[in-house]
C-alpha cells in the first residue's frame, strides 16, 4: 500500500517528463521555472486526488500555460532585460493559483521552508512564489535561505559557490550573531535550514553535515538577491533535555531532477505493419483514384471557364458600339474569370490538400498503430 | 490550405463584386444583352457551336440510353 506521498511521487514521475516535453516551446529559463513549480505541487499536496483533479493532464496544463505565454515576447524581454522581464509571468500566477488550491497552508509558510526545488531558478523567488493579494508576504519576515548562526552546529565550512552579492547591504544580517562566528564566511546562495528541524539538531561531536548543493541545478545567473552569510564553526550547546534523534536530521529534500525528457526510440511492430500496409495501401489506392474525379474535373473547368473568360474580356474592347454594352461584357468576362480562379484553386485544394491530407493520415496512422516507443 | 482559401475567397469576392457593378452600371446606361448576343454571334458563330454541342450531346445520351436498355 502506498502511502499518499508515494504516491504523490510515482505521479510526479509521469507527469513531469510529459509536461517537460510539452513545454519545449518556452524560454528554458521560464520552463525550468515551471517544472520546478510543478514539481513543488506534487511535493507539498496533501490531497493527490485533488491535485490530480485539478491539473487533468500535462497536455491540459501544457495548454493552459500556453495561453498565457508569448515566447517570443519573453525572449526579447530576457535579452534585453527591460522592466516587464522583471514583473510576475503569467503562468507563474496560473500554477500559483492551483498551489493554493492545494496547499493553501503552505503559502504563507516562512522563507526557511522553501524547498531547493524554488530555489533552481531566482525566478521564483523573485515572483514571490506562491504568494496573493489574499494571503501576503510580509517582507519584514521574508529571510530567504537565511541559516540561524545559533541554531546549528556547523563544524565544516560550507562550499561556497562563486557567486557574490552585488552589494553589501542586501546580505540579510543575523540579528544576534554568534561571537565566534567569521564575519568573512563564504557565502551559500542556495540551502535550506528548516527552523523546526534546525532546533532538533544535537550538539553532539558529529555534527550533522550541511549537504551539498546541487551546482547542477543552479542556473548561471546567481541569485543577487539571496545572499547568505554562513558561519563556518557554530557550537551550539543543545538542552539535555532534547533527547538525541535516532536518524540524521535531513536539511533539504532531494534535489528536483531536471532532466525529465528520457531519450527513447521508435520501434516497428513488424507485424502489425505488414498487415497495416496489406491493408491501408490498396484502400488509399482506391481513394485517391475516388478523389481523381473531381479533382481533374475541376481542372478541366477551370481551364475552360478560364479561357472563356478571356475570350470573353478580350471582345469587350472591339465591335461593341455602345459602352453599355461594353461594360456588361466586361462584367460578365470578370464574373466568370473569378469564378475559374475558384474552380482552379478547387483544383490545387484537392490535390494538395485533400489527396495529400489522405497520404498524411494514412501514413500518420500507421506510425500511430504499428510503432512503439521503447527506452534508447 | 486554409490561407488560402481565404486569399482566394477573398479575390473572387472582389471580382463578383467588381463584375456585377459593371454589370449592373451597363444595365443602368441602356445596355441590351440582345445587341452583345448578336454581336458575338458574328464573332465566333456562337449558334454554330450550340448546335454543334447539342448534337453531340444527344447522340451521346441517346447512345447510353440505348447501352443501359441493351444491358437492362
């Protein structure tokens, strides 16, 4: 029997990969953005049936995403970098708007319990995640990533990736720092130090090993706005009473697995395929000699309704006397060459488009019913 | 394909449309469709074809009809 968070991830696992192939048409910026998003759905939603419920499918997402995106438009904004790139994307509002469905308690939950999976892309941190005009964030709160320099026991320094705030000011400052603490400690961009967890945490010799960050999954653009400042050694005496948990505490979850698009290839079903062109090739045959018909008809009368036509308008500037006359034929002539026109694109349309649509379809299909995807 | 038809739709629309003002304008000057019958008439001996085609159009059907009543 699963429980509900297995089962949770056994949906995010099909539905990731196939939101993730469907997405291709968004910035990759923006799409990782909204995978991780999504990814965050499954993470936090207590009632998968809803959850599920709510999204239908990934191409119903997929779709849903799309209707509010101008990947053209986002691009050149990204490229240039003017305001609006900065402002919340729309389909960041629309995944946010099934989070609160979802997991209406999480969305004012503090800055410490966000996962790494929002932290993948400054994006969203940068959209206030999962925040409204119902529920908002009080900023005062808002310490992003911020480590409690008092909370835990830090005996190795953490690795610092290269990546510096622009500014001194906007590193956010422990309001009581530790006196041991280095004032020059490398600074983490991304790590998660849950409050409730952090306090649980022993003073024991063995202190509990931050875990590494996924470089992997840190976009090249650092996050300027979540600077953290880290203490390299912070002991910590814990309380006695606080007995000893029996499993290491774990600080971040798993890391959000972004290569979700497996490679796979096409394989025929020999069988399948044989009977299929046994089949589908006399039948699209007989059609297309079915469909000859008109199709060669409509050309016969447009090339003499055509030459008619010009007949026609060529003898209105010679033996009629009165004008009257003259533009009565050059109306008729005009009448019946647009009508040839009509008969001649009749022509092409079935050539092209119904003869061809029926070859498309035909071979469409049989890569519909006698190839399976299989893994590469 | 649906582009096209309406880049197509759209140009013989305008030609009708062009087609019957003329047409309608000649009405309205004192225009005689019997007067351009009989001059086109001398130009191409529209009769002759007529009776030509006529002809040929129904030996043809008599030649069916005589080919379904043989088979029949």
């Amino acid at each position: 029997m699963y429980t509900q968070s297995e089962v949770n991830d056994i949906n995010k696992q099909r539905f990731l990969p196939e939101l993730g192939k469907l997405l291709t048409f968004m910035v990759e910026q923006d799409r990782q953005t909204a995978l991780a998003m999504y990814s965050r759905l499954f993470d936090d939603a207590e009632d998968e049936q809803k959850l599920m419920d709510l999204l239908v499918s990934p191409t119903r997402q997929a779709v849903v995403i799309a209707r509010t995106y101008d990947a053209k438009a986002r691009k050149q904004q990204l490229e240039s970098g003017s305001p609006a790139a900065d402002e919340t994307p729309a389909f960041v509002l629309a995944i946010d708007k099934i989070y609160q469905e979802v997991a209406p308690e999480h969305v004012n939950r503090p800055a410490e319990e966000i996962e790494p999976a929002a932290l993948i892309n400054p994006l969203i941190n940068q959209f206030s995640l999962f925040s409204d005009d119902a529920h908002p964030i009080d900023d005062s709160e808002y310490v992003p990533f911020k480590i409690e320099a008092d909370a835990v026991s830090i005996e190795e320094p953490v690795e610092a990736l290269p990546i510096e705030p622009e500014t001194e000011e906007e590193a956010p400052l422990p309001e009581e720092p530790a006196p041991e603490a280095e004032p020059a400690a490398p600074e983490q961009p991304v790590q998660e130090l849950p409050a409730e967890e952090e306090r649980a945490v022993p003073a024991e010799p063995e202190a509990v090993p931050v875990p590494p960050v996924e470089v992997e999954a840190v976009p090249a653009q650092a996050p300027e706005a979540v600077p953290v400042q880290v203490p390299e050694a912070v002991p910590v005496q814990a309380p006695e009473a606080v007995p000893a948990p029996e499993e290491p505490t774990v600080y971040a979850p798993a890391p959000v697995e972004l290569s979700f698009i497996p490679e796979t290839r096409r394989k025929p079903r020999v069988f399948l395929l044989i009977l299929y062109v046994l089949f589908a090739v006399p039948l699209t045959a007989v059609c297309i000699l079915l469909l000859l018909i008109p199709t060669v008809l409509a050309l016969t009368l447009a090339v003499g309704v055509i030459i008619g036509g010009s007949f026609l308008f060529m003898s209105a500037f010679s033996g009629f006397p009165k004008l009257a006359d003259i533009l009565i034929v050059l109306g008729t002539s005009v009448v019946v060459l647009a009508l040839g026109l009509l008969l001649l694109w009749l022509f092409v349309w079935f050539v092209g488009g119904v003869i061809g649509g029926l070859i498309r379809g035909v071979v469409n299909l049989g890569r519909k019913w006698c190839y399976k995807e299989v893994a590469a | 394909m649906n582009k096209g038809w309406k880049i197509i739709g759209g140009i013989v629309l305008v030609l009708i449309l062009l087609g019957a003002i003329c047409i309608g304008v000649g009405f309205m000057t004192g225009g005689d469709v019997v007067d351009i019958y009989s001059t086109l008439n001398i130009r191409y001996n529209l009769s002759g074809y007529w009776e030509l085609w006529s002809e040929w159009a129904m030996t043809s059907l008599n030649n069916i009809w005589e080919g379904v009543r043989q088979l029949w």
